[in-house]
C-alpha cells in the first residue's frame, strides 16, 4: 500500500495570518499519474484527506461560521481573528468536514464547536512572528489563578490550558479579568509578596490573604533572629519594623470595619473576613506560644478594643459635652446606646461565630462607654436641678429606660453589669446635692418670711398666709425629686430638709413674738389685731402635720428634732392664742366686775353683755385651725368659769333671807345653763366646769345642813382643787351659818381627808385653784397640798 505523507503541520506562519490556507498538492498520492484508475484514490480521498473535497475550492478549514460577525465595513469578525468575506463560501464546506471528521473519531458537535471556537488561526491585526515570540506568548497564556486561590487550582487551570495551546499561534490585544488575576495569583504563589503588595491588599480588604502573608513574613523574621548571623539579625531587624507597620495597618482596618458595621447600611459586608482573619491570628498566637519568646497579637482583643472605641465615638463626643444641657446629652446619650444596641442584635451577631459572644461584648463595652460620658458629665458645674436630672438618670433611668428598654430587657443581664458610677463619685455628688439644697430651702424660706413680714406691717385683715404653702411646696419638691431617685437620699434630703426648716421656723417664731407685742402694747384695733394673729398662728397646724409625717416615713428615730420643730410652733400657738385672750377678757373685764353684785339681781345686762361678746369674737376666731382653736376656745371657757366664779367668791353679795338665797340660787343656775349652752355651741371639750356654778348655787339654796355636807362633799370630789376659803366663802354667802354647823360640815370634810391617797391633781382639772384665796386657807383636795394636817390646822379655827 502507498505511504501518505501529510503536509498539516506545516503550515506557514504567513499563510496563518495572511489569508486562507492552500495545502500542496504533493501530499496526495496519485496526484501527477496518469488518469488510469487507482484502486485507493477514493479511499485516500475520503480517509485520509477529509479536505480533499474543499481543497478544489480554496476554503479554509480552520474559519468558524458560528461566531462569525458582521463588522461595521462588511467584514466578518471571527474569535480574536477578523476574516475577510472574500472566499467566504470556499471554506464552510472544509469546516463541515473538518466536523465530520472530528465526529467520526468519537467527539461530540458540542466539543467541537468548543475547540474551534478556542482556535482562531486568523488574525489579520497581528504581525508575523518569529518563533522566538511565539514562544513567548505561549508562556504568556499560560492561566493563572485569582489572588485569593490555591495553588492546585491555578495548576490544574493551566494543564488544561496547556492541552489546547497548540491552537493558538498568537495574543490577543486585550487579556480577560480572568486571564489577569490568575496571573497575579501565580506570581504571589511563586514569589513572597513585598510588603506594599500586602499593604495593598489590607486597603482592598482582602484581609485573609493578607495576614497569612504577615504570618509567614513574621516566621521569617523569626527564622532569621535565630541564625544569630548580623546580617541575618539586620534583616530580622528591617522585616520586624515591616510586619510591625503591617500589623498595625491590619488593625487600623480591623477598626474601620467595626466602625462602619454600626455606622453604615452595608458596613457588616466585611465582617466575615475580619472574624476569619481574627481566628487566623488566633491559630497563629497558639504556634507563637509553643515556640516561646513571641509575643501573642491577641487579635481579638483589639477587636474589642475597637468595639469600645467605636461605643466612645458614636455615644458623646466630647465637645458636644462641654456645649449641650445635661438634659439633652443624657437623652442622646440613652436613645443612641439603644438604636446601636438594637442594630447589632439584627445586623452584627449573624456575622460572628456563637464563641464570640458579640451581643455581651457590646452591651459591656456600651455600659462601660456610658459611664465614661457621665463622668465626663460629673465634672461639670451641675446646679441643683441638673443634678437631680443626673442622679435620677444614673441610678433609674438608665436601667429602665436604656437597658430595660423592650426589646433589649430579654437579652441583658443587668445584674452583671458593673456599676455605672464608682461609688466616691456618687457619695460626692449626693454631698453636693444635700449641701446644695440646704442652702437653696434656706434661702427661699428666709425669702418667705420676710414676704410675710412686710404683709404684717400694712395690717392686712386676712386670716389666713400664703407662707406655710410656699415653704411646704418648696421643701416637697426638693424630697419628691431626692427619693424618686433612691430612698437614702430621699431621708438625707428629708432630713436637711426639717433642719432648715427648724432654724427658719426659730425665726418665724421671734418674728411672730415681736408682733404680738407690738399688737398688743399698741392701740391696734380687733379687727386688725385677730386677723394678723390668727393668719400667724394657722401656720402652725401645717407645718406641725408636715413634719409628722415626713418624720414618719423617713426618719421615726428623730426625736430631737421633731421635738425642736414642735417646741417651736407650740410657742408661736401659745403667744397668739395669750395674745387674743388677754384682748378678750380686756374688753370683758368691766363686765366681769358687775357680777354678784346687789344690781346683777335686778339687771342681767353685764352677764348678757359678756355672752354676747363671746360669741361676736368667736365669729372671728372660728377662722382659726384646729388645734389652736379648740385650744383657744377651751382656755376661753376654763377662764369665763373662773372669772364668774372669782365675782361669785370674793364675797360681794350677801343674802339677807331665805327668798334673797333663792332667787340668786336660781340667777346662778340660769346663767350657768346660758354658759353651758353657749360653750357647747363654741365646741369646747371643757364640759367638767359646768357643774362647778350649780353645785355652788345648791349650797346656797339648801336648808338642811346634812343636804348641805353631801352638796360640799359632790363638790370637792370633782374639784379637788377647792380649798378652806372657797367653801368658807359660799357659807358667808348665805348669811345664816352658825359655827356649829360650819363646823359639822367641816367633818364631812374631814371623813374625805381620811381617804386621801396623796395623788396629784389631773392637771386639766384645776379651776379653783387659780381663784385668789385670802387669809389662812388650805386645800380640802386629794392633792399633795391637802392632808390631815391642814384640815385639822382649819379646824382649829373654829375652836
């Protein structure tokens, strides 16, 4: 059988890029015989030369009609090579049979297409090669893998390239983006990258790569250091500053990705590669710390170093401090740490694994952020009210506010957080709050009664003063506002709160002293004079009921304090009511004086008188609060009973006869019962005094000297206070008592001394005993004044 030589592989470089392809003739066998017949022509033709039918028409085989393009000048662009449209038709049928044979040895049109579509043999643009530059491009096609691939790829990439390069003969103008990166990423993998390249790669956030790269740069430094050559310690020394200046640049990336995670929407995008560079790091600080000597990065450390960093940044900068209220930096301060808070619960914690506890550390690290911005705060001059905003936002607000806020209070624990002041500076601010309102309550009470004072000198006839309300409201707001913010301050405040208040109420009390007198020296008139009393004198009952309680529920153990408060309003109470009184019984005296008197039984116009003006002053001194006044009208009543019987004692009238006894017995008991009703009316809670009047009225009236012992006996046991002259008094009185029968009453006296147990007399059941006694007289009472000795002194007497 003939042999076939094939003239394929020599093409010709011209002829590759100049035009289509012509194959020599030569190559077919038979080609320059004679026309007799060759039993292997259509054998040759149709197995060996698949070409054969389209080498008569000058087509090339290696033109593909699938990518074919129009260009703009009606040229057809073809993979990387431009074909010219002439001999168009000459060449689509040797590329159907170039497919034909391609299929015929087992490959899939699919395949085929592929392969074709690689290899462009044509290209018009490109100049004729040596084989020298060939060469060289066929180095620089070799693929390469990204930056951040391994190297098995990059290789396996390049085999396969490898098995297809034989296609092309030529470059084109422009690579792929990933022709390029793989060509970087085969350099990287064969060469160390230099440190502007790693730096270039930590500004483009490529931070994995980037570190390992700093990892093994660093391990050289460290190979280097112990060869203990100089030159080897030189180059350890210039490489260490390097990887220093390179870690240092990683870390400052590392906190602008923290940084821009909160701040914003696509911050959180890097996150990822930073987590996994920090656990690279990580893995390496454990190999540095078996090998000894090497100091751990701690790379997670610093992350949180930037976390709390970036807290400080977006919380309260510190100018904005120094120029906005306290108020308005403590509510940016509250809404910001809960919109950050918020964020990284739905935005950061996916970013990050479980180990790392992000949500903790930002809660710790924003709490720890917080406390730096309030003792920024604390150093500012506070004044009262700001401080109390202060207080209150630090010890409550804050938890239930910031960290109590609803969608935060489920996932914080805050009985772990530390405390958000250090306990010296909260024990010096609440100082300062104390001494602050101190002075402040001080002040303005002071303000209060000077107020008040000017209003006494223009004679207001106004019962009732506006000073206890505004000094009351002024101490309430300051202990509100102290115990909403803890309890123990609220007692301190409470407590500061009734010293001032004593010391202002001392002055209240001088002032008030200084009035009386000068009200009651003067010729001020009723109408002036129990208005102003009587306004001073119902400041009393509210500050008394103020103090109670709030001793009551701050300070129960504060004897001495109450008691210095209450001492003092009892002095201003007991002066104004004296002061009224002694006007009172001024104005009734001469009345007092016409009583029990040979007239009084004819004309009842002084007693008359004296009811009268009782119940005139009354409508006056009803405008004053209890107790003062039912301490007023109580005193008012001991002291008309006494005056009544004081006329009754000192021995004005004397009955001439049985008729004369009973009609003053009965002038007595009429009277006694229009006292008894008028002080009933008055709400007096002095009812004991009314018998005194008829008891003594019945002594008189009886005739029956028996009757007239059990009368004096009822007598002394509900006024023990009566003595010897007392009753020798009302026996004159009558007219008719002889000695003996003074004397027999006298025994019954006697029979009661025997039962005298020496207790004292109650002190709110002493009437005679403020009634002037004359001559040698003594207590026929229980109390320590009366005894055996004194009534057998008066019985002696009688002798």
């Amino acid at each position: 059988m003939p042999l076939v030589k094939s003239n394929l592989p020599r093409l010709s470089p011209a002829k590759l890029h100049g035009g289509a392809v012509k194959l020599q003739k030569e190559i077919i066998l038979g080609s320059r015989m004679g026309s007799g017949t060759n039993p292997f022509e259509e054998n040759l033709r149709n197995e060996l030369n698949p070409f054969a039918e389209d080498l008569e028409r000058e087509k090339n085989p290696f033109v593909e009609e699938e990518d074919e393009e129009e260009g703009p000048n009606g040229t057809l662009l073809s993979g990387t090579g431009v074909t010219p449209t002439k001999g168009q038709e000459k060449h689509e049928s040797l590329t159907k049979s170039l497919r034909r044979m391609w299929v015929k040895k087992g490959k899939s049109p699919t395949e085929t297409k592929s392969l074709f579509k690689l290899w462009s043999p044509t290209e018009p643009s490109s100049p004729v090669k040596s084989s020298k530059k060939r060469n060289e491009s066929w180095m620089e096609d070799e693929p390469t893998a990204p930056a951040n691939g391994p190297v098995t790829e990059v290789a396996a990439d390049l085999e396969c390239t490898r098995k297809v390069s034989f296609l092309r003969r030529g470059k084109g103008k422009a690579e792929t983006a990933l022709e390029k990166s793989r060509a970087e990423a085969m350099a990287k993998a064969k060469d160390p990258l230099s440190v502007l390249e790693i730096h270039q790669l930590i500004q483009k956030r490529e931070l994995v790569v980037a570190d390992r790269h700093i990892i093994e740069l660093d391990e050289e430094c460290e190979r280097l250091r112990k060869q203990n050559l100089e030159a080897a310690m030189k180059d350890s020394e210039r490489k260490a500053k390097d990887v220093a200046l390179l870690y240092e640049a990683l870390e400052n990336e590392l906190g602008v990705i923290v940084s821009e995670s909160l701040a914003l929407p696509q911050g959180a995008l890097h996150l990822g590669e930073m987590v996994r560079t920090i656990e690279q790091e990580e893995k390496a600080d454990r190999v540095r710390a078996d090998r000894g000597g090497v100091a751990p990065r701690e790379l997670r450390r610093k992350w949180r170093e930037a976390v709390k960093a970036s807290a400080s940044e977006r919380l309260l900068p510190s100018k904005a401090v120094d120029s906005t209220s306290v108020t308005q930096c403590l509510r940016g301060l509250g809404e910001q740490t809960v919109a950050d808070l918020i964020l990284v619960r739905k935005n950061i914690i996916p970013s990050y694994p479980k180990e790392f506890e992000v949500f903790n550390v930002y809660v710790r690290i924003y709490h720890e952020a917080v406390s730096s911005c309030l003792l920024q705060l604390a150093q500012r001059d506070l004044g009262i009210e700001e401080l109390y905003t202060f207080l209150e936002w630090c010890h409550c607000l804050y938890f239930r506010e910031v960290m109590g806020h609803e969608q935060l209070t489920a996932h914080i624990s805050k009985q772990h957080l530390v405390p958000l002041l250090p306990v010296d500076t909260v024990h010096t601010l609440e100082d300062k709050c104390v001494s602050m309102v101190k002075a402040q309550i001080t002040k303005h009470m002071k303000r209060e009664l000077h107020a008040e004072q000017e209003k006494w000198k223009e004679e207001s006839r106004t019962f009732h003063s506006e000073m206890v309300n505004k000094i009351i409201q002024i101490l309430s707001q300051h202990i509100e506002k102290s115990a909403a913010i803890t309890e123990e301050l609220g007692v301190r405040i409470a407590l500061c709160s009734l010293d001032g208040l004593a010391d202002v109420l001392q002055s209240f009390q001088m002032s008030a002293h200084e009035l009386y007198g000068h009200l009651a020296e003067g010729s001020a008139r009723m109408e002036c004079l129990v208005p102003q009393t009587i306004a001073v004198v119902n400041c009393c009952p509210a500050f008394r009921d103020y103090v109670t309680r709030l001793i009551q529920k701050f300070s129960s153990d504060d004897e001495e304090l109450k008691s210095k408060v209450m001492c003092t309003l009892d002095k201003v109470e007991r002066g104004g009511i004296k002061l009224l009184m002694e006007k009172l019984f001024g104005e009734l005296k001469p009345h007092f004086e016409k009583l029990l008197k040979k007239k009084w039984l004819q004309n009842s116009e002084s007693f008359e008188t004296i009811v009268s003006v009782i119940r005139e002053r009354f409508n006056q001194f009803h405008k004053m609060n209890s107790p003062p006044y039912q301490t007023l009208v109580n005193d008012v009543h001991l002291r008309t009973i006494t005056e009544y019987l004081r006329a009754l004692l000192q021995r004005r009238l004397t009955c001439t006869s049985i008729e004369m006894r009973g009609r003053v017995a009965h002038r007595l008991r009429e009277e006694s019962c229009q006292l008894q009703v008028l002080f009933q009316g008055l709400d007096s809670t002095m009812s004991w005094l009314d018998p005194a009047i008829e008891h003594l009225a019945e002594i008189i009236r009886l005739k029956d000297v028996s009757s007239i012992q059990m009368e004096v006996g009822a007598l002394v046991n509900i006024y023990p206070d009566i003595s010897k002259s007392h009753i020798s008094a009302m026996l004159d009185m009558r007219g008719d008592m002889s000695p003996s029968n003074q004397q027999a009453i006298l025994e019954a006296l006697q029979e009661l001394s025997r039962q005298d147990d020496g207790t004292a007399l109650p002190l709110n059941r002493t009437l005679f005993g403020d009634i002037e006694e004359t001559g040698d007289m003594c207590c026929f009472g229980l109390s320590g004044r009366s005894g055996p000795g004194c009534l057998m002194r008066w019985l002696q007497t009688f002798r």
